[in-house]
C-alpha cells in the first residue's frame, strides 16, 4: 500500500471532480438558455469525467486494500495524514456542491419541461372525451340482413 500513489490518485480525482463542478455551473445556464445541443454535449462530457472518476476510485481501493481513506490516515505518518485529510475534505466539498448544483439544474429541466407541456396543452387542446359509439344520424338499413365477417358453417 503504497500512500503517496494513494495521494495522486486522490489529487486526480479532486481535478475531475472540479471540471465536473463547472460542467455541472455551465449546465444551468445552457438549461436556462434552452440550449439543446450544447446540454447533449456536456452531457457527454460529464459521462467521460464520471467514467474517469469511477476507475481512479477503482485503482485507490486496489492500492488501499478496501480501506477508507480516514483509516489510511490513521496508519500513515502525520505528514501523509494531514494530506489524505486535506484531501478528503477538499473532495467532500467539491462532491457536495455538484450535488446542490445537479439538484438546482434538475429542478430548471422540471420547470422546463413543465413549461413545454403546458405549452402543447394550450396549443393542442384534448377532446372532452374519446367515446367508440357508433354515430347518432346512422341509420340501419331494415330491407339488408345483417352480415357477419365470421362464416359458422365451415
């Protein structure tokens, strides 16, 4: 277990997860612009940073045997200690606000999408009600027997 390669990993992963913070900011206001293309791109930008994100986490719990990073802190010298701390916390932070910034930015696409609907709805307002009768001003012919699709005597 190799603590300084467990450093690097978790400095890596701190950069990703920054560029992941300000693909998260941008998204708002492409949301907000009604960008649609643009959203589909930094959608697949983020895509590439999470899958980055998810094999770095992969390599520190190979190197670290499993163990969370406040137990590598407690095995480690006081130096390597205060780096995995200063780390962890960094990255708790920055995970914290992607998460408030992906809340906000789910609530405008909500907002969004309420909007187009409601849109469609007044443009194309639904029938009162959709009912499978047969036609009030038809008449049924009495002289023509009625016919049957289905032939019984085969």
């Amino acid at each position: 277990m190799s603590i300084p390669t467990i450093l690097t990993i978790l400095e890596k992963m701190l950069t990703l997860h920054a560029y992941l913070y300000e693909l998260t900011v941008r998204k708002e206001e492409i949301v907000k612009a009604n960008k649609v293309e643009e959203l589909q791109q930094i959608t697949r930008e983020e895509k590439q940073y999470t899958r980055a994100i998810v094999r770095l986490e992969k390599q520190r719990a190979e190197l670290s045997e499993g163990k969370t990073v406040t137990e590598l802190a407690e095995m480690s010298t006081p130096t390597e200690k205060q780096a995995l701390l200063d780390l962890k916390a960094e990255l708790t932070e920055t995970i914290g606000n992607i998460q408030k910034q992906n809340e906000l930015n789910q609530l405008l696409l909500e907002q969004s999408l309420q909007f187009v609907t409601m849109t469609l709805n007044t443009l194309n307002p639904q029938p009162s009600a959709v009912n499978y009768e047969k036609p009030a001003n038809t008449k049924k012919s009495v002289s023509a027997p009625a016919r049957s699709l289905f032939d019984s005597r085969a």
